[in-house]
C-alpha cells in the first residue's frame, strides 16, 4: 500500500523503527543494542493503514506516509558534543589557512633589507623570505592544494576499513602537528639565512601536513553529524506549544548541523588569515607559524576531554571492496564499445535489483555476506557520487576567488584597503549569512509548502556561482575600458610608471563574492550534508573523500585556463567559466531530477542488517 510522494507505508514504518542489533559495545562507541525496540509486523493493522502512529516503549511518536507527506517539518535540538567538534574544526582551520595565506609570500618575496625574520612592518613593506619567484611559489601552493585534497581519499578508507573515524582523527592530528613543527623550523632566522635548507625542510613539513589533514576532512564531518543520529536516528512527531503536530526531521537536523560547522570552518578560516597576514608583516614568519600550531594543539586536548562522550562507530572491515564487487557484478553484461549505452545500461531500473541476493538466490557469490537493503544503501551511496561528478565545475568558479580576482582587485582604486584583504568578504558574508538561511529562509520556505531538497540547494548554487563570474567579467570588462592602459592594466607607461588603477571602487567586487558566498551555502554545505545522508553507514567517511577530492579535480582542470589568467585574456576567463558553470547547473538538474523525486523515499530506506566484520542481526558474522 502506498501514501503520498509513492512511499510504502511498511516501508515508512520499518524505516522509522529503532532496530535491535547484537552488536557489542565498544568504549565510548555508539551502542546500537540499546536503541529501544519497536517491532512491527509487515502484515499488522498498524503497517497497513495511513490512520495509526507508531509509538516506541519510551512513548516517541513516529510518523506514517500520510503524516510525512502532510506534516510541516522542524529540526531537533543539536547536542551539545556536536558544538565542540565544530569547536576542533573552527582551532584545524584557524591553523590551516592561518598557515597557507603566508606560503606566497615567504617562498616568492625576498628576504626585506635588514630583516632576518621576513617582516617588513613599512607602510610599502613587502614580507618575504626565500625569493624563488612567482612559478615555485604557484608551484607549491598548487601541490599544496591538491595534496590536501587528495589525500581524504586515503584517509577515509584507512577510518572506515581499520582504525574508526575517532581513532584516524586523533592520529591525523598528530601527523599534522609534526608537519606544523617542520614548518616553523623552516622559517626560523638560522634556517632563512640557508634558503635551500629552508625550502628542503618546508616541502618535507608540506607533505606531512597534507598527510594529517587528508586524515582530518573526511572523518570529521561525518563524526559531527552522528552526534544526532546516535540519539535521534529517525523522524518522529513532536506537539508545538500551538498544539501544532510537526516531524522533527533528522535530515533537516543534520543540514542545521552541517551549517554552522560551516560557519565554524569560516570564522576559523577568516580569523587566520586576518591574523596570519599581520603576523608576518609585523614579527616574522616563525609568528605566523607558531600562532596556528599553538591553536591547532587546541584539536588533540579537546577530543582526549571528549573521548567517552562522543558516539563513535567502529571500523567494519572490507566493506568498501565488498561495494565494489557489488558494482562490477551489477555492471556484468552491460559494457559496450559506445559510452552512450554503457551510461544507459548503467541507469536502466534493475541494475541494482539485478544484483541483490534474494535475486541471485544459490547463484550468489561467497563474499556477498549482506542483505538487500545493503544494496538499497550502496546504490543511494554511488548514487550520491555521480551527484559530486558536477562539483569540480563549481569549484573551478569558486577558485577564482582566491587567484584572480585578488589580482583584480590590484587593478581598481583601492581606497587603502590591501587588495588580497577583499576576499574576507567572502567568509564574513557566510559568518552573516548562515544563520539567516537557516533561521528564516530555510525555515520560511517550509512554511509555505516548498521543500528546498538538497539538489535544489546544489543547483542554485551552480546558477549562484555562475552569476558571480558574470559579474567578475563585466567589473573585467570595464578596468580595460576605463584604465589608462587599456587591456593591460598590469604593464608599464612610455616614462617607465606603473599604470594608474582603473577608476573603479575595489568594493565593486561586493558583488561576486557576496554571489559566491551564497552558492556555498547552496552547494558546499549541502553537498557535505548529502554525503552524510546518502552514504552507507560503514562507507560514510569514503562517500565523503569523494566530495573533497572533487576539489583536486578542479584545481587539475584549473590548470587549463592559465593561459587565460593574463592580460588582455580575463574577460574571456570569467565569461568561459561563467558558461561552464551555468551550462553544469542545467545540466546536473536534468541528470537528476528524477533522483530529486526519490529524496524522500531514499532517506526512508531502512538501517541494513549488514555491518562489516561486525556482527550482524541475529548474531551472524558479516
């Protein structure tokens, strides 16, 4: 029988039941056999008909298919656990931009006249240390960033096949420490004066440090989620102090949750860079090192204080290369020479029904050791994949926030503000922003009937990024119009003097960044949310890496378009990048709008019985 939105209304009740798993209970992990019972029978009056609630022994309400369909729906109240991992999050990324604003400038300015620290505290001053130029320093920074990136992709096996998410945390955090310490050494005075000791030490501290945060993204996300999930892992039906039924949404919770880690992240990001830049101005190099790693060590003091009260799931062995195998056999028959039907065979509707075990029956495989709702989990877990296969067009608009539009703003009047200080616009408008979306626009949306899925947020935020480009390239368009040097604002006059800046107020750029602000907030933020939401339970770290690697993606596909990062070329840059990200926005909505549709029905999919190396229902071994 079916409800609204074509939800199963047994499914709805499975779904919203608490499972009983015989699991046992490691310290300080999350104890899923002592999550209460509600048992009801596919065939009772109560999964049958839309008229009935369900009630668990402690007296929570959970709601049937018609009650989802109709009711509006609330968040829940965030646990406080979660808050101090927003609060490690906002010390790691205080540290890691807090240290990779001032990589420029130390690895391409030379050391200033008569400092041996960097520093160059002149109104005109230049920090710098090392002087190997603009190539080694885009160099470096670039490896840097796809170093940091790539890197989750490892890290996140390593939590979900073996160490756990809390215990790869932990360690990552003490490789980065070490990593922080070889780059304080290398911008030491003793060390500056040798630069090739110095650069040596620096690239040596730049692949350790790369190494503890590829470990660090991936797994704290998820952890800051499963605070909830391990109290309120299913919908159910609270009574407003109107009398007002509502369902208190673990996925609308979950989304408030990843908000303000988000808003954690920026003002971790904002607070760092501000402080960082002066740091070297004014003190040195070692200064702008220091600070990050003395907060960083704020990240390992909080999670020992908090290691028996976070709920935390254990590691459950190979279950990655078991949803690989899953694929491949899935995938048997269905490859062809024209990659038009492969992708058709691919999304043809009994791919994966074709592949679960009560289909295959004797024929199964030996290593298939779960159930069909393990399938139902691994389709929603690639299905959220292919979603992040759009990102990296996104993300290409979006690092033009940190490459060229900085030297943009070099090219307009800048009234005293230094040019790379205007992108903070970009961190204080989410520090501003986040908690409006989340107070009233998300919020006010829902009153008024129109459920802002996750893919709708991700596509608005493509349409976001790409108007933000849009206007990059007409503020573009007008410094070569209106500068005294034409297309070339960044050459020299006949008498030797710098070109004067165009007349154009730097805060014009407002305008984009506020632009790409909001499409984070519809995209970035979302997109960890969907990973969370989607991904199995025992592959979430994994599901997670992907998303982030989309990053190192973009910064590949970057590279593309460095011939157009010059003079007279950057109005056709932001103008291709504009198309590209306006053409993915149309075409991610109608690769999955049909996913869309299913945003409900997927959330609803029950908890599978199959949990790795772990025991599974009924005390098998996975």
């Amino acid at each position: 029988m079916s409800g609204a939105y074509g939800l199963d209304l047994a499914e709805v009740a499975k779904s919203n039941a608490p499972q009983v798993l015989d699991v046992p209970a490691a310290p300080g992990a999350i104890n899923e056999k002592n999550e209460k019972a509600l048992y009801i029978p596919e065939d009772s009056p109560q999964s049958q008909s839309r008229d009935h609630s369900f009630t668990d022994p402690d007296g929570k309400e959970y709601p049937t298919a018609e009650e989802v369909a109709t009711l509006r729906r609330v968040c829940g109240t965030v646990p406080w656990s979660s808050y101090t991992i927003g609060f490690i999050e906002l010390c790691e990324r205080f540290s890691y931009y807090g240290t990779t604003i001032v990589f420029v400038n130390f690895i391409q300015q030379p050391l200033p006249p008569g400092s041996s620290t960097g520093s160059a505290p002149g109104a005109d001053g230049q920090p710098g240390a090392l002087g190997m130029g603009q190539r080694a320093s885009t160099g470096l920074s670039t490896f840097n960033s796809m170093w940091a990136y790539f890197m989750p992709l490892v890290g996140a096996y390593v939590a979900d096949q073996y160490w756990g998410r809390f215990k790869t945390i932990q360690i990552s955090i003490l490789i980065a420490i070490v990593g922080h310490i070889l780059l304080i050494i290398a911008t030491l005075p003793s060390v500056i004066a040798t630069p090739n000791g110095s650069i040596a030490c620096f690239c040596i501290g730049l692949i350790i440090f790369g190494i503890g945060t590829g470990g660090f993204k991936p797994n704290i996300s998820p952890l800051i989620a499963e605070q909830y999930e391990a109290k309120h892992p299913k919908q159910y039906i609270k009574v407003q102090k109107s009398g007002e039924r509502v369902i208190v949404d673990p996925t609308m919770t979950v989304s408030r949750i990843y908000m303000y880690f988000y808003l954690m992240v920026n003002i971790g990001a904002l607070a760092g860079q501000i402080g960082m830049v002066y740091a070297e101005r004014y003190v040195g190099f070692w200064l702008s090192f220091v600070l990050p790693t003395c907060l960083f060590l704020c990240c390992p003091t909080v999670m020992w204080l908090m290691r028996n009260k976070y709920a935390r799931r254990p590691p459950t062995g190979s279950v990655l290369t078991k949803a690989l195998k899953l694929w491949g056999l899935a995938m048997k028959g269905r490859w062809s020479l024209n990659p038009v039907t492969t992708a058709k065979n691919m999304r043809s509707d009994d791919f994966w029904e074709s592949v679960k075990p009560s289909r295959l029956g004797q024929a199964k495989p030996v290593w298939m050791t779960f159930d069909d709702v393990w399938v139902d989990e691994v389709r929603r877990g690639f299905k959220a994949c292919t979603v992040f296969l759009w990102i990296p067009l996104y993300w290409l608009a979006y690092n033009q926030m940190t490459t060229n539009l900085i030297s943009q703003a070099a090219t307009m009047e800048l009234h005293g503000a230094p040019n790379d200080l205007i992108n903070n616009i970009d961190p204080v408008a989410l520090v501003i922003f986040i908690p409006i979306c989340d107070l009233f626009l998300y919020p006010g949306l829902e009153r008024i009937g129109i459920r802002f899925t996750p893919l709708k947020k991700i596509a608005w935020g493509f349409g976001l990024s790409s108007a933000s480009m849009v206007a990059s390239a007409v503020t573009q368009h007008y410094i070569y119009k209106l500068g005294e040097c034409g297309d070339h604002p960044n050459s020299e006059l006949p008498n030797g003097e710098a070109c004067a800046p165009a007349p154009i107020n730097v805060w014009v750029q407002t305008i984009p960044y506020l632009l790409i602000a909001f499409s984070e907030i519809f995209t970035s933020i979302t997109a960890l949310e969907y990973a969370f939401t989607k991904a199995p339970k025992n592959l979430r770290s994994v599901v997670t890496s992907v998303f982030l690697f989309m990053s190192a993606v973009s910064y590949a596909i970057g590279e593309a378009f460095v011939s157009l990062s010059e003079d007279p070329l950057l109005t056709w840059n932001y103008t291709i990048i504009a198309i590209l990200a306006a053409v993915a926005c149309a075409g991610f909505w109608t690769a999955h709008r049909k996913l869309d549709k299913e945003e409900d029905k997927m959330n609803f999919i029950p908890e599978s019985s199959f949990k790795g190396r772990q025991l599974s229902h009924g005390g098998q071994a996975a």
